[in-house]
C-alpha cells in the first residue's frame, strides 16, 4: 500500500490512515495502482504539519485534534479562551483559560471600593456622605482609579473623620453631619458665648467672672457646654447694700469706699469706724459718742462725711457764778459760796453758788 494508506497490499485493497483523504485502486500499469492518500491539513485554528502528524491549538484558543478515518478525517475543535477578549473598562477577567468570546463569558463586574458606593464599577460607584474623591472604570488591574478618602473632623469638632462621626469640642455648640457634596459635611461647631457674670471672648478660650462676683467657668462637651456660675458676692462688714455687683456703701460711722474687683476677696477698701468728734467720748461714732461732762448736744452716726451729725457745746457758767463755761471752770461770785462741777447729765454741771448770810452783829 503507497504511503499514507494501509492494508496486506494494492490487490486486497488500501485504506487511507486516519488524517489522510483519498482512495487507492489497483492497477495493471505501473506503479499498479491508482489514487493517493494525501494528508490533511489542520483545521482552522490550529497549526501543525498535518492533521496524521499532530495538530496544536493556536494560542488563544483551547481543545484538541485527533485524526480519523472518516470525513473530514479529524475530530475536535479548536474554539476561542477569554485571553483573546479584552473586558471593558471596570471589567475584571474571569482567566486565560476559560472559554468563551463574550464579556458574559469572560468578564466579571468589579465591586466598588471602600469608601464608595454602588452596584458596580462598570454601573458607576459614588463616594459615600462624608468620603471626598471620585471613582473611574478603567481596564488595567484594580480595574478602577481614584478613591474615596475619609474627610477629617472640622475646625473645633473631634472624631476619627466625618464617615466615622464628629462632635463639637467642650465649650462648642452645634452638629456635623456628612454629606456627599463639597465639603462632604454640613453644619458647625459654634463657640458658646460667657454666660451671665462673667467675661471673655468664648467658653472654649476662657470665661472670668466680673468684678463682685465669685466662681468659675469651665467648658464642657453637654449642653449648655459650660459647667460653673458666677454668684454676686455680698457686701462686706460695716457695709450695706444688695451686693458687690450693685454696689456697697459704708455704714453710718463708718468712712472708706468699697469697689468690686474680680480677684479674691472680690472687693477692694474697708470701711472703718470714724472716731468720736471734738469734745465726744466713746469708742467710735458706731458704737455711740456721748458729749464731755460740761457739754450739751447729740452725736449721730450718719453715712455722709463727716459721718456723724449734730456736736457738743460747752455750758455756760450757772448763776451766781463767772468763768467761760462749765468745762473751762465757774467760780461763784463774790458773796457767793459753793462749787460748780461738769456733768454728763443735764444740766451737765454739778453743784451751786449759794449766797453767804451776813455775819453776826450786822
């Protein structure tokens, strides 16, 4: 049998082998027979000599080739793998090695990064309230670009970032909440302005309370984010009045001035007890001022300089008696016998002049 045939010879009859096409008939001329067995070639998408010799899948395409004796002489194909279809853009491929020519069959649809969301990177992802950036399909491994970065706590407001939560520092009021658009948050945190009393330019910089009034102010994080208050201090002895703040006068007797201050004891001046005035005796105008024995009149305590009202004044020498007063010393008048003394009580002199009778004889 010629080659690519086979059988006991020309006479019994050829068969062409598996992958070769043709017929061999017997002849009486030389060479005897008649036909050839030629080789097939590989079928499409495969290469090799021949189909007899062994034919290999192109690359990009998977399967197998096996010669046979019928038409067309080889079984199997050589059908396309996903190496050869390109996924669009936020597309992931599924490998080189599945089968298949259809974004169905090859590709597989990329999820949103954290930060983002949405179905999908092809469908379009969109950063989440409170992430800044943006999110863009691409072909090339993650098979997107950007991101969407977390958007840190504003100016006085504290917290890992927006997405996570903010809330005012101490001494702050309002909310921040996230959004999706620029910025990425809404709202602020407001300083609280001092509260009653006391001064400053904001809780959370530092509040004093004012002059006459004693406390503290210290920030804090809950409503009304301040702790503290500042009270009027009252007024101090030998003063009167409803407090530092409103103002404190001395008492009657008592001279000096009071003004508020902010520091410990919240105040600065006394008032001091005024001493008894001329020709007076007593501790001082508040605890009484009496007049001297010889002298007549009243002292009061009053509040307006001098601080006391009305005065003592010398008695004049009774009668029968001569000298400048009582306190500066009467002495009974000619014919007259007896001692003039002072006193504190009216008439404020003690004793009398009293008219000697004549002698015996006259």
């Amino acid at each position: 049998c010629p080659t690519g045939s086979s059988g006991e010879g020309v006479p019994s009859g050829c068969t062409c082998n598996a992958g070769f096409t043709g017929s061999i008939t017997k002849s009486s001329e030389a060479p005897f027979f008649e036909g050839s067995c030629d080789a097939v070639a590989c079928p499409i998408n495969s290469h090799g000599e021949s189909v007899g010799a062994g034919c290999t899948c192109d690359k990009g395409y998977s399967g197998s080739i096996k010669a046979t004796s019928a038409d067309p002489f080889f079984s199997g194909t050589c059908v396309k793998t996903c190496s050869l279809f390109t996924c669009p853009k936020g597309w992931a491929p599924k490998g080189d090695d599945v089968v298949g020519s259809t974004r169905k069959a090859c590709c597989e649809p990329v999820a949103c990064p954290s930060g983002a969301g949405g179905t999908s990177v092809a469908d379009g992802c969109i950063c989440k309230k409170g992430f800044s950036g943006k999110i863009s399909a691409s072909r090339s491994s993650p098979y997107y670009t950007g991101s969407c970065s977390s958007v840190d706590c504003p100016a006085n407001s504290e917290g890992a970032n927006v997405p996570a939560g903010c809330l005012c520092e101490a001494g702050y009021s309002g909310t921040i909440e996230a959004t999706r658009s620029a910025p990425f948050y809404k709202g602020e945190c407001a300083a609280v302005a001092c509260p009653a009393n006391s001064a400053g330019n904001n809780v959370a910089s530092g509040c004093l309370c004012v002059a006459g009034f004693s406390g503290a102010i210290a920030k804090a994080s809950k409503d009304p984010f301040y702790t503290g208050s500042c009270t009027a201090v009252k007024c101090p002895d030998h003063s009167s009045g409803t407090d530092l703040p409103t103002g404190c006068s001395c008492n009657a007797g008592y001279s000096g001035t009071i003004t508020a201050t902010s520091a410990s004891p919240f105040f600065s001046g006394e008032c001091k007890a005024v001493a008894c005035p001329l020709h007076s005796v007593g501790t001082d105008l508040p605890s009484g001022c009496k007049c001297k024995e010889g002298y007549k009149g009243t002292i009061t305590a009053t509040a307006a300089d001098p601080f006391f009202m009305g005065s003592c004044t010398p008695v004049a020498c009774p009668e029968h008696s001569t000298g400048t007063n009582v306190p500066g010393g009467c002495e009974c008048l000619a014919g007259y016998s007896g001692t003039i003394t002072g006193d504190d009580e009216n008439p404020y002199y003690e004793g009398s002049c009293a008219a000697v009778q004549c002698p015996t004889g006259s």
